[in-house]
C-alpha cells in the first residue's frame, strides 16, 4: 500500500514539474524581443497592374509591400533598365516622375504627370532583399477619341429624327461621362433653355449613356424644327471631343440634301461648258477665216503678190475681237 502511495505521489510530483516548465518555456517566448523575429517582406497583389492612362493625364503606379521592416523600394523602367526612384527619392532628371508615400504606408506609388505615348511600357516595383523581389506593371498611354460615325455635316428634314451617337473605345478603364454641346452652351434635358428667342423643350431631346468595352452616348431630337440646326459636340470627360453639324431644311425643299455634292457637279459642268464653247468659237474662226480668205481678199488682191495663200498672214484672235465689238451682227466689209 506504501508502495503504491509512493508511486502516485511522484506521478504527480512529475507531472506538475512539467505542468511549471511548459508555463516558464511560454512565459519566456513572450518576453522574445519583436525585432528578432524573422519578418520577410511579400507583395499585395491585390493592386492594378494593367494600368491606361490618357495622353497628358497623370498615371499612377501603386505598389504595396507589407512587412517591409528596414527595406527599400525601387521603381525601375524595364525598357532602359532606368532607376527612377529608390526610397522616397527620384533618380532621374525628368521631374514628372515622382514617388508618393504616406507615413509608414505599405503603399508606394509611381506618379508620372503629363504621361505620353512613349511613357508606355513596362515598370518594375522591387524590393532589395536576397534574393531581389519585383513586381512588374503595364502602363499603357493612349490618345483617346471620340468618334460620331457619319459624315460631320447631317441634312435631315424638319419633323423628322435627328440621332447623333458618340462613342469613346480607347482610354482609360475608368472611361468617364460624355456631355454633349449645342454650340457652346451644355445641354442639358432635365431643363428648358432659350436660344434665338426659340424654347426648347427637353421632352423632344434624349441623351443615354451606355458603359461597357466602350462608352457610348446617344442625343436624339425629335421632331425636328429649323432652329435646331447647330453645331453639336460630343465632349468625354477622359477624351478628346468630336462634333457634327445638324442642317435641319424644309420638307418641300429636299434637293437642298444633295447640296453638298451639287455644287461640285455644278462646277465641273461650267467648267465643261466654256471649254465646249472656246473650241467652238475656234472652230467658227477658222470657217470665217477661210471665207474671207477665198472670197473677199483673193478676188481683190494685188497681181503682184504671190499666189501663195499660206503667205497671207491672218489673226484670228483679232478677226475675233472685231466680230464682237461690230456694232451689226454682220461683218461689213468693203
């Protein structure tokens, strides 16, 4: 019985000897300085990396690092192998580049202003450990239009539809509005407004926007009147703006539609016709030269001259001008 007493006590004698190491072992790790710790820094991916910008707009490339610790980061352009910025200062004498960080943020962002098409290309954010980490971004600056498909000069007969639509493919991922002019002043749907001493009502003007893999906008007039011929313009917040010219005419008058293509047949055929008629003209004046030559000046001429007639010298040119300065419409000759 002593026996068995004896080996329950050193059972529990053992067991709360490793009961008290176990707690010394935690209190001890507790108490481990946070700088020993082995920290190593890593990228968030969760950033864009597909970067578009507009021509003269500013772009941003922001890179997080997380547990960065007594590291550096460095923005290098993959093309040249160029250091741009390292830390928080520029290594490049082109001043729109610049790093923008706040105090103890993880994010580090490439600023370049004014971007242009041969800022294009790709960039590296890295980061000096052992070895070297880098993440690479695409930055992508294009020359964004707007676009009204058509001719820029629309004839379209009074009460009819006028339809004008604006569309923006290339730009930025955030593409923006698109707002629409009629000559200088915005037009606007929600309100009436006045012009030459003509209200416009809204509920004939519609403007829609639709956003997809482009942007694209749709004025439609209805009914249209006389006064709303102008100068329509299609003005994106992130792009360069087009226009059309809407010439709204008079339903009894609709030859004025082929106005545009008229004037040049107009042209061609008075160009046609005076050439017709200068060769004409040359041709009546060698008929009446070689009249004149056989029945007024040969029967009268001096026997002394030769017979030659190709010696008989005639202008045309001022026969010509006589004809037309003679008072009688017939030549008289004595």
């Amino acid at each position: 019985m002593y026996i068995s007493n004896g080996i329950a006590v050193f059972i529990l004698v053992f067991h709360l000897k490793f009961i008290q190491d176990m707690s010394k072992a935690a209190a001890n790790a507790t108490v481990i300085p946070e700088h020993n710790m082995s920290l190593h820094p890593y990228f968030n991916f969760d950033v864009q990396r597909n970067v578009t910008a507009r021509v003269g707009q500013t772009a941003f490339l922001q890179c997080k690092v997380e547990q960065l610790g007594d590291k550096s980061v460095s923005f290098i352009r993959k093309r040249d192998l160029h250091i741009l910025t390292a830390g928080v200062l520029t290594y490049t004498s082109d001043e729109r580049f610049q790093v923008i960080r706040t105090d103890r943020s993880d994010r580090w962002t490439l600023q370049i202003k004014f971007s242009q098409a041969r800022d294009s290309g790709i960039y590296e954010c890295q980061v000096n450990t052992e070895p070297k980490m880098s993440m690479a971004f695409r930055l992508n600056v294009v020359e964004a239009k707007a676009v009204i498909p058509g001719p820029t000069d629309i004839y379209v007969k009074q009460g009819s539809e006028v339809v004008l639509t604006c569309i923006v493919s290339q730009g930025p991922h955030e593409l923006g509005q698109i707002y629409w002019l009629r000559g200088k002043h915005m037009i606007d749907t929600k309100t009436s407004y006045h012009l030459n001493d003509v209200f416009e009502y809204p509920d004939r003007i519609t403007i829609s926007t639709e956003s997809a893999d482009v942007l694209q906008s749709r004025l439609t007039i209805s009914k249209a009147r006389l006064t709303d011929s102008s100068n329509y313009s299609c003005m994106p917040t992130n792009a360069e703006g087009t226009s059309a010219i809407v010439h709204v005419i008079n339903g009894e008058h609709p030859a004025a539609m082929q106005r545009g293509c008229a004037n040049n047949n107009i042209n061609l055929s008075i160009l046609l016709y005076i050439l017709s008629l200068s060769l004409l003209i040359q041709y009546l004046n060698r008929i009446l030269s070689t009249f004149i030559v056989l029945h007024v000046i040969s029967p009268h001429r001096n026997p002394n001259i030769n017979d030659d007639t190709s010696e008989i010298h005639l202008d045309f040119v001022h026969i010509h001008a006589l004809m037309h300065s003679a008072k009688s419409p017939a030549l008289n000759l004595r």
